[in-house]
C-alpha cells in the first residue's frame, strides 16, 4: 500500500526527474547486489557476503511499520514472517539479490 508522499518504486523515476529538472547528460545502470555470498563473481560474492547483515536487519525495520500498522498484524506474527524472510534471504541456493 503506497501513502501519499511515500514511493517505495522512486528509485526508477530518477531518471525521468532528472530530465525534467533539466539535467541532460544522465546515465542510468542498474546493478544486481547479492543478499547473500552466492555470487561465483569474486566482487559480488564479498557484496553478497557483506550484505547479508544488512538485509537482516532491513527486513523488520522496513516492514515494522507497514505490516503492524496498515495490516493489523500482531508483533507475534511479524516476528514469525521476519523469521521466515530471514531464513530465505540467507538461502544461496535461491540466490536472492537486490536490483540497484
């Protein structure tokens, strides 16, 4: 559920403001960053690696609110799907990755 103010997809639009503001030599990359050390990529595997502590705690700051507040879940539940989300972020053999 996206609120007013608030777009979780802004990273895509970038593009889009910037030319609108005026900017006109703009270049846009998309990376794969790695939630995990599952890279056979030596760079990505350490992003991987790195990252997985990062993912870990993202995964109930970002969803505290949103899950609790706007869904109605309980703290018990929200734990339990944070858990779970944790276990499969950590899991190399889905090879779970951030688009950047």
């Amino acid at each position: 559920m996206e609120q007013a103010g608030k777009d979780p997809r802004a990273g895509l639009k970038l593009e889009t403001w910037m030319r609108e503001a005026g900017f006109t030599r703009i270049e846009m990359r998309e990376i794969t960053l790695p939630m995990c050390g599952w890279s056979h990529n030596e760079r990505d595997f350490g992003i991987g690696v790195s990252n997985q502590e990062n993912v870990s705690r993202l995964l109930s700051s970002l969803a505290l609110y949103p899950c609790t507040a706007i869904q109605d879940m309980t703290i018990e539940d929200f734990h339990l799907l944070v858990g779970q989300a944790r276990q499969e972020a950590a899991t190399l053999g889905l090879k779970p990755y951030f688009k950047a």
